[in-house]
C-alpha cells in the first residue's frame, strides 16, 4: 500500500502535472536506444518510481536501455501508472520509438572549461558546438557527431571530435557496440568513484544486457533484476603508457525491492612498451599485478593498473517520505585478491511533491584519500600508479571522481522538477582538494595538464542549473563560483564560470 505521503502530494501531482509532462518531453534529447548519461529528468523520474514501489528496475548505471525502462514499468499498479513520472516516461519511450531517424545540433559555450562536473549536460569547454545525425531500427541503432571543443589551450588545440557516436546492435537480449559515449557508474548525484561524465567518454567496444529480466531458475531468481555491461576503450596516445586500453565490467542487481547493489572493475592495461598478450590480459583479469612478484616497469609480471569496488542504493519511505540511502567504495589495486586502499562516497536523498512539480534534495559526501575509510590514509595513491604514470585520467580529466584524488567534499544540494519540463537545481560544496598536496601523475610534453589543484586548497562551491524549453530545443544554463581561485597545475581557474548550452532535436 502507497504510504500516507504518497496519497497527499502524488494524487495532486497527477491532476495538474501529467498534462504538462506529455508536453515538455518533447524537447529532451537526441533519440537512442537508451536514456542518456545526464538526463536529470529521466534519473529523477525513474528513481521516484523506485523509492514508490512503482519501477522494479535498476537506476544506478548510465546510459539505461528504453526497453529496460519498459520492462520496469510493466507490472506497476494503476496509481503508479497515473503519477507525473509514470507520465513521463510513458512520453520518452513513445518518443523513442517514433523517432527513427532524426538530426540534433548543439551549441555551448563557458568563460572557461568547467573544472567540475556532475551528473547532467553541460559544454565540455569554452567553445562546444556539434551536430549529430541518428538512426534508430528494430534491432540497431546509430549516431554520427561531430563537434568542436576548445579548452582552454590546457590540449594545445582546439579540435573537431567525434564525441557522442556510436552505432550498436541487439542480438538477443545483448547489445553489442562501437563508439565514445558517456557512462556513470554508482549511486552518486554529485560524483562518483567509478565512472563518470567528468572526463570525454573513452571510445571502445562493449556488450551488455539489453533488457534486466530477472533470472528464471529457482536458484538465481533471488538476485532479482539483474544488468552486466562490460567494454574495452582506446585511451589517448599523449601519455606516459601511449595507447594504454581501459577495460571495464559492472554487474548490478536488486536481490530486494529496496535495495540495488553494483559491482565494479576497472583496468588499464596494454600500450606501448606493455605487454598485451592473453597472459598479460589473463593476468589483468584475475588481478594478478602490481608488483606481486617485484616486477619492475615493462616486466610481464605487472600488467595492470587497478580499481575495484562495490557501491548500494536502498529506497524506503522515512516518516512517509520516499528516501533513499546510497553508497559506493572503490578499493586501488590489488591485495590478496581483493581491492585494498579504499576511496568511499555516502549520501542520502529525499523526495517531495510540494506545490508545482517534485523535488530532491540530496546530502552527499566523498573522500578520494586512499584508505582513510577503513584504515590509515595513503597519499597520491588514489587514481595513480607507478607504470601507468597519466593515472585514472584521460586528456588530463579524472574518469570518475571531479573532485581527483586526494579530495575530501560534502555537497549538500535539491533539484526542482516543474511540470512544464523547467528544471532547478542548486548546491553548496565544503571541499578540500588536493590533502598534503604533490603530484604524482606524469604529464606528457603535447599531453593535457591535469586538472587537479597544485597544492592543499579549502574552498566552498556553489553552483546553480536551470534548464527550460527555447525555440523547439532545450536550454541549460549553469553558474559555478568558489569562495577563491582554484591554482591547478593547468593554471589558476577563475573564480566564477557561466556555462550555457542549447540543443535541438529534428526528424528527417
């Protein structure tokens, strides 16, 4: 039974909002076969239904395939079927089919590149513009972009990329694809310490689970919804290990109604001057690395570069209010078989439907120190490594947490969902990046400086979001402002940066 909160706000919601809801859809992004890393409306629609009862789904791994959506929908009861958020995404998968062949342009811009970056769209630097054109069939799907991006000069170019295409094909309830796109991994809103828009998207290869079916045998049907996503990507040749290759797997399930729980491993393995043979891969792969046997650099016996880690999401209402609980914690190499040298992220969130719309508020913190969560603190160990010298990065961005290693943050922040499709949102960061400062990355001559604070640095963060519907598209303006300049080793960032950014999609 829908709890006492529930029958007060969502009834209301679905009077006065689903009207609306069927009207603002039309202005989302690019159609694909998947809900977009970044489509805040799409996260928070579906994570209302979850912590309601009402999606027996997964939302902890971006991009989410439509039909998992569907899917997840499907045994909902009639109340949850008639909420705004049911409403809208009923709205995006009718869309998603209808819309087989369309064309998107973008345009951005920023004062500066954005030193940090959370869940949601935003440019990748001063200039961002790109066109795309997409085809979605029965069984395949397909995206080819182009942009252009300048940062700052922090690359020593400005450059057409190919960010954001991909093509991909169904074969049973697997999915198999080529192409650079935006993943996150865990339950974080703010960050996460696995995988993250933070840096541009890795191109690759994948596979993975099309639709989360729960196993069908006796002995296996505890797990629940189940989703397995594995890659293999291609990371820059302007590095200390040039043409290094990232290879990543997550397995995630819901053995509960409330509770979601990840699995994660990450590798850098390969490049010149590695070896990169099936023994090599073998070894990688069991975590049979990091010096176990004084391996010196180049020897066979260190193949890999490591991260490893567990993360949890638990949704129930609190005094009638749909609540949620979430952690991750992701371990630095190897030790006994296991991921050592712990990073943790926790937070929690709540939902509302107050007046005009729904809302969240979140309050999430994280530490990158390696082993401060569990044991003693190691620095400049987090996201780096002794033969892999460039780090856990890629063209100078972390791949998973924005606040790089050695960071300590507690963002507390709400988001406001109106009817009409206007989204709101706002944040206040207390972060200590860079503890006992240093660098230990290695940076190649025509390679990205990293973007991580030179030294120690205290600083408060706010930051404000607002994107609306404009002239058929969708528009996105976004407001960051430290208490005091951020002195990276890419140069003193300012203190305030004013990003913006349309984008509009169109049938052909």
């Amino acid at each position: 039974m829908l709890s006492g909160f529930k029958r007060a706000f969502w009834p209301r919601a679905v009077k006065g909002g689903a009207l609306g809801v069927l009207l603002s859809v039309s202005a989302t992004a690019a159609a694909a076969p998947w809900a977009e890393t970044g489509d805040l409306r799409a996260r928070h629609h579906l994570e209302a239904l979850s912590a309601l009862g009402c999606f027996d789904g997964l939302t902890t791994t971006w991009p989410v395939n439509w039909s998992a959506v569907a899917e997840g929908l499907r045994g909902a009861s009639d109340t949850c079927r008639t909420s705004e958020h049911a409403a809208y995404l009923r709205a995006a998968l009718d869309r998603a089919k209808t819309e087989t062949r369309t064309a998107t342009v973008t345009l951005g811009g920023a004062n500066e590149e954005p030193l940090f970056r959370h869940f949601g769209a935003q440019p990748a630097g001063q200039v961002g513009s790109s066109a795309a054109v997409s085809f979605t069939g029965r069984r395949y799907a397909a995206r080819i972009q182009a942009g252009y991006t300048d940062t700052d000069d922090r690359e020593d170019t400005s450059e057409l990329r190919a960010d954001g295409s991909f093509v991909a094909g169904r074969f049973g309830n697997w999915q198999l694809g080529a192409g650079a796109i935006d993943r996150w991994w865990g339950p974080g809103h703010h960050s996460s310490l696995a995988l993250s828009n933070n840096a541009r998207p890795v191109p690759g290869l994948w596979f993975g689970r099309q639709t989360q079916y729960a196993p069908r045998s006796p002995w296996l049907n505890w797990i629940g919804p189940w989703d397995f996503q594995a890659f293999v990507g291609q990371l820059e040749q302007d590095r200390a290990v040039p043409d290094a290759k990232l290879v990543g797997g997550r397995l995630t399930f819901r053995p509960a109604s409330f509770l979601q729980i990840g699995l994660t491993r990450l590798f850098q393995w390969g490049g010149e001057g590695r070896p990169d043979g099936l023994d090599s891969f073998g070894d990688a792969l069991i975590g049979k690395d990091n010096g176990q046997q004084n391996a010196a650099p180049g020897d066979d016996n260190d193949p890999s570069n490591q991260v490893a880690g567990f993360d949890f999401r638990a949704g129930f209402p609190v005094f009638g209010v749909p609540t949620g609980f979430y952690g991750q914690m992701m371990g630095e190499d190897e030790a006994g078989g296991l991921p050592s040298k712990f990073s943790a992220l926790v937070g929690f969130d709540a939902l509302t439907g107050i007046g005009s719309g729904s809302q969240r508020f979140f309050l999430e913190g994280t530490d990158t120190v390696s082993g401060r969560a569990l044991s003693d603190a190691e620095f400049n160990t987090a996201y780096e490594h002794g033969t892999y010298r460039s780090g856990f990065r890629y063209y100078g961005r972390n791949l998973a947490s924005t606040f790089e290693s050695d960071a300590r943050a507690l963002t507390l922040g709400g988001q406001q969902f109106f009817r009409n499709g206007m989204v709101f949102t706002a944040s206040v960061t207390s972060a200590t990046l860079n503890a006992e400062g240093g660098k230990r990355a290695q940076v190649e001559p025509d390679g990205a400086e990293i973007l991580q604070a030179n030294a120690e640095q205290d600083i408060v963060l706010a930051e404000l979001r607002l994107e609306h519907g404009l002239l058929g598209g969708r528009l996105t303006w976004a407001l960051a402002a430290t208490d005091e300049a951020v002195d990276t080793f890419a140069g003193e960032r300012e203190q305030v940066t004013a990003m913006a950014q349309w984008r509009r999609t169109f049938d052909w």
